[in-house]
C-alpha cells in the first residue's frame, strides 16, 4: 500500500519560518524528559527537487538512504518521483513500505551479504552495482536476473574521505569486469561515476566505459552520477555554476537521443540544511587549570568539559563520518560583556572517541541547558537500530502551508477540496522518473511562487 507523506505527520507553521522559530515549542513540549531531538524542514527539502530539477531537467534524482534514513524525507521524495539508492534491507523495506515500485530501487552496496542479494531478488529489485569480479560473481549465483551498474573509480585525491581507495573499478580493470559479466552471462545496464570534484572527466570516463559495453554488445542505457552539487554552506551561486558544468559535459559526452537515462545520486545536498540537532546539557565538570598568578589568584580562562545526551554513536556520527567539528549554538544569545571560556562537549557514552567539539568559547553553562546544533541532515539520522540499543533520535517534521500545496500539486492531486466551490487543474511535473511536459497549476497559486 502506497504510504506517501500525510498532512497528519508534519506541523503547518506560517511561510517565512525559520527552524529555530519552532525550537521553544518543543523544547517547552520536550521539557520534562529532556531528550534529544531533530527538526526537519520538509520544506528545504522540497526547494531543493524544485532546484535541482530546473538546474538538471535532463537528471533524475535517487536519493541514497546510507545518508539519511529519515521516513519523513524518503516518504517526501518518494511522493515527487524519486528513486532511491539502498545499502541493507532495512533501507530497502522502508522505501517499500511507502509504496515505491522496485524500478526505482537500486541496491547500491558496494559488498552485498548474500542474504541482501536473495531479498533484493524477493522483492523484484534488480539493479545492482559491482565493481570487482567477486562481488558480480555473488550475484550471477544467487540473482543471474539481476541488471548490473558498473562503479567506476573517481580522482578523489582533492577530497577529505578517498573512497576510491575502497570502491570502484578504475578504468583499466572495466573491460575485464565487462568481458567476465559476459560469460556470466549477466546484463550490465549501467554505469555509475562520482562526481568529485571532476566534473568533466569523471563522465568522460563513462562515456568510454559505455564503449567498451558496446564492443562487447552491451546496451547500457544508463548513467548514474553522484555529489557534486553545492550544500548548505555554499551559495546558490555556486549551485548554478556547478550544474552548468555538469550539463555541458552531459551534453558533450551523452547527447540527448543517446539512448542513455540520466540519474544523479543525492543525499547531502538534499537533507544538510534541512535537519536541527537539539540536545540537552546531562554532566558538567571544570577542569583546573595551572595559571596563577604571583597573588594566588586565577589569571586564566576557565576550563569546561560538558557532556551532552547524544554523541558519535549516535545522531552526530558525521564527525567521524564527514570529519566534522560541529559548534553547538545556545538558544538565548549571551550580553556581549559575559566572560567565555574554554570549552569541550562530549558524548553520553564513557568512550575517548565520543568527543564532539573543544576548544570553544563560551559562557559558563548549566546541565540541563539546551544547546542547538544546525545542518545536521547527512548522516545523522540512524536505522532503528543504534548505538547499544538504545531508540534513535525522534524527528518533528515541518513545512508552511504554502510548501504543503505545492507538494500537493507536485504530485497531481487537487489543493482545494470541491465542496470549497474551488478548482485545480493539476498534471504531473516533469519530477523524478515520471516525464510529463506541464506544471501543476492552481488558481492564485503555483509551485514558482515558493522558490
């Protein structure tokens, strides 16, 4: 059964809100027990498809859950015509469940257990990427049916994590992995490259891999491209730049007519800015300091370890994930005159490697103060399963009301009920993996109106 987003699981708040507008009301809402908890802006989320779509019309997003399992987020982009990338099979049934069809799925672990491979074969999804002869070995033994995407290696030497290292073919291996795919007798429909930060030469290296398929009589007819776009930090200059480059090479080595689909794979740019991280103040502890002076009295800033109710093993693993140094904001800003000082958070686990941020000033704090964390949407939010069992990290969703309608016409379904004496004529946005040539449209109200 179709399970898209329902009006009944995100707060409708006025047009122009910020996230931390609605901080105070569920903090006020979370005052007793104290426990972490996310914000989702659904409505981020939303502006940044109607973004995407319009710098990329030739590109078809899949978003990849390993970034953000959020059901609220995949229930969002499932209902705008995304596909989805998954890595387990908690990810896969939780697409699933909302009622994505199996075309839309690809399973995307680079080393997939066998019991993955059988229930992907379970559940009709048959795309599935390789990049070794093992791993395509697996599969032509358990699921011959499957429809490979060959993942090339990136020059990622210019990036923090060098996934290359671990994943990916390089460009001397691909014939070999095409020609054992042959013997197989296993069908490869896909290539997929990372972006990096070489745009032009990491589709020019598709491009050449799809000739070498041809060589062989493969008809690959897909091209999966992944990162590459802008975050939250970065400006929306830099975002149209970006895609500028991006379809200039897509021009160049795969002209439309082709015959080659187009999909980008997108989880940063899509939740980054979305998701707020608020956390509460469990311990606090001075550390001493030797700095006296010849009058015994302290000349040094003051020293304080605090530790905070969530940590590394949990909603805030992308400092070990994406090696960041995360810098927690107090709801109330401090008078200008209050003394800072020295400053380190911790997680709630007694493990060395659960620290989150030091060296920072700031005014004394108490425990059971709030402390804000934002663009904190990539890998962030976890599976069901976490860090010594315990429950992940709730999510309050929200969107204003005018987002609301426009996700509403998005997918094709009328705005004003009838008994209102109002009509919409809707059809589908050229959005995700369905193509159609006109926009939603209301009266006194369209989708452009919000971007």
């Amino acid at each position: 059964m179709t399970r898209y987003l329902d009006e009944s699981d995100v707060m409708m708040v006025e047009e122009g809100f910020t996230t931390r507008d609605l901080l105070e009301r569920w903090v006020g809402a979370y005052h007793p027990s104290r426990e972490a908890f996310f914000v989702a802006n659904l409505e981020d989320v939303m502006k940044k498809h109607m973004r995407l779509l319009k710098a990329l019309p030739r590109v078809k997003p899949v978003y990849p859950l390993k970034c953000n399992s959020s059901q609220g987020v995949v229930q969002m982009l499932a209902g705008l015509g995304a596909g989805f990338s998954c890595t387990n099979k908690t990810e896969m049934a939780l697409v699933k469940s909302t009622g994505v069809p199996p075309e839309r799925i690809i399973c995307a672990s680079p080393c997939k257990q066998v019991s993955l491979i059988r229930y992907a074969a379970s559940q009709g999804v048959q795309l599935m990427t390789f990049d070794n002869e093992v791993e395509l070995g697996k599969v032509a033994r358990r699921y011959p049916s499957a429809r490979m995407i060959l993942q090339l290696a990136t020059d990622d030497s210019r990036c923090t994590n060098h996934l290359s290292v671990k994943f990916g073919a390089t460009l001397k291996t691909c014939r070999h992995l095409l020609e054992i795919a042959k013997q197989m007798d296993i069908e490869v429909v896909g290539i997929s490259c990372q972006l990096s930060l070489v745009f032009t030469q990491s589709i020019a290296d598709a491009r050449l891999v799809v000739e070498m398929g041809a060589e062989l009589g493969y008809k690959i007819h897909l091209l999966v491209i992944g990162g590459g776009l802008p975050s939250a930090e970065e400006s929306r200059r830099h975002f149209e730049e970006t895609a500028a480059v991006i379809n200039s090479a897509l021009d160049l080595y795969f002209p439309e007519g082709c015959g080659v689909e187009i999909l980008a794979e997108l989880g940063r740019y899509y939740v980054h800015s979305a998701f707020t991280l608020v956390v509460n103040i469990i311990a606090k502890k001075e550390v001493p300091l030797d700095q006296l002076g010849s009058d015994g009295r302290f000349r040094g800033k003051r020293s304080f370890v605090y530790h905070i109710n969530d940590g590394v093993y949990g909603s805030l693993g992308s400092v070990i994930f994406s090696n960041t140094c995360p810098v927690p904001i107090l709801p109330k800003r401090p008078p200008p005159d209050h003394p800072l000082h020295n400053s380190s958070f911790w997680g709630p686990t007694g493990d060395g490697l659960d620290r989150i941020a030091d060296g920072l000033e700031l005014p004394e704090l108490q425990v059971g103060d709030w402390l804000i964390f934002e663009n904190m949407g990539a890998h962030t939010v976890l599976a069901p399963s976490s860090f010594q069992g315990s429950p992940p990290t709730p999510v309050h969703y929200a969107m204003s009301r005018v987002a609301w309608e426009a996700v509403q016409l998005l997918q094709g379904k009328p705005v004003y009920p009838e008994e209102e004496g109002r009509e919409s004529t809707c059809a589908p946005l050229s959005c995700g993996w369905e193509i159609a040539d006109t926009l939603c449209v209301a009266p006194v109200f369209t989708p452009a109106s919000i971007m």
